[in-house]
C-alpha cells in the first residue's frame, strides 16, 4: 500500500459528523473539545500528518504532549466543534479556514483527564504557510502515515476493565534527526481510529475497546 493521497477514497470511508454510524460521546462532567486530523498531500510520496507539541504551561491538562491542533469548545466563539477546531487551527498555526478542506470525521475519543476530543480530517496545500503560536505550540512536527501504518511500530498495552478488554496504546516516533516523540493516548488512538477506517489495517487489537466516560466517570467527579 502506497499512502499516496487519495481524496475521494478518504472522504468515502469517513463518516459526517452527524451520521448515526459515527461513536459520539457526551457527559456532562467531561469538556467537549475538536481537533483537526491535519494531512498535507504530495503528488509522488505518502501524505504527512501535521501534529504539534504542547508548550509546557501549568495551565494546560495536556503540557508537553503530543496532539493534532485544537481545543476546547467555547460556546461564547463556536456554533459547532468543527468552528472550534477550525478556530483552534488558526490561533495555534496561523492557517485560515479558508485554507482547509474538511474531508469527514471520525469517533470521538476520550483522555483519562476527562476531554472528550472530536476529530475532524482535513487537508491542506503543501504550500501552505504555518505559524506556530509561541504561548500553545512548541514545535510543529510533520510525520510520514507510513510510519503509523507500520504495525511494527504502534504498541499496545490491554488490561481488563469488568468483561471488557481495554486498548491503550503508544507510538516512539524518531525524526530524521533522531530526536524522540512519544504520541500515546487519545492522539495515537485517534490516529489508529483513522487507519483502520480508511485502509482496514487492524491496527487495534482485536476484541479490545477503547475508555468511555462511564470507565472513569467517578474519578473525573471526585
């Protein structure tokens, strides 16, 4: 499989964000966010995914880690999670919307820190020009679908939650300047979500589910 863009297979095996088929998680003890699935497409190698490392701040949940662009849903700014992603994109990369083509979307996810994160896959130009904002982003990071697609390098932990096989997994991303990134969470999650959507890879070990809110509810109220 070659990865090279392919727009309408994409958009094809995607789902709207309001289709039935698609998981969407709600809680009233836990923080709707959105972020946009980045790709940049190239005419003659596989696409990269954008993601970004988190600036470390005492006042950000997810300090240091690795994400795709995005937030949390303000009621005051947004009419809907897709203009919260796209208003996150903005402020934190400096693309306008007017530059972005939303493909579709795929299941929310959740962090044990109690986001419920809605994804929306887009792309962008190759061209197009990206600004960090210094206060949220410390480093933009463009990764190879390749490497994710590798089931030699996605690693999955499972444990038993009451009957259920729970998944958590990770991925060790090494630059070719060999500097390390850890990708873990709902980030890998989503990314695996996306894979096995769009190419049926397998990724995510069979019979195992992801966390919902009603797995850690009690810790999130406590």
């Amino acid at each position: 499989m070659e990865f090279i863009f392919n727009e309408k297979l994409i958009r094809t095996k995607l789902k709207d964000f309001d289709s039935p088929n698609r998981l969407a998680m709600s809680h009233e003890y836990f923080v709707n966010s959105a972020i946009i699935f980045l790709i940049i497409p190239y005419n003659n190698k596989p696409y990269d995914l954008v993601l970004i490392r988190r600036t470390k701040s005492t006042t950000d949940k997810h300090s240091g880690e690795m994400s795709f662009p995005g937030g949390k849903f303000d009621p005051m700014l947004d009419k809907s999670y897709l203009d919260t992603a796209l208003r996150e994109l903005e402020e934190e990369l400096g693309i306008p919307r007017y530059e972005v083509h939303v493909l579709g979307s795929i299941d929310d996810h959740l962090t044990p820190k109690g986001f419920i994160i809605t994804a929306f896959v887009a792309f962008i130009s190759q061209d197009t020009k990206m600004v960090k904002q210094d206060s949220e982003v410390n480093e933009i990071v463009k990764i190879p679908i390749t490497f994710f697609a590798d089931k030699k390098k996605f690693r999955e932990r499972t444990y038993k939650l009451k009957d259920d096989l729970i998944g958590v997994g990770k991925y060790n991303y090494f630059s070719p300047q060999n500097k390390k990134y850890i990708i873990f969470g709902a980030t890998s999650h989503i990314i695996v979500n996306f894979i096995d959507t769009v190419y049926n890879l397998g990724l995510m070990t069979l019979g195992c589910r992801r966390i919902n809110c009603e797995d850690i509810k009690d810790r999130i109220i406590s």
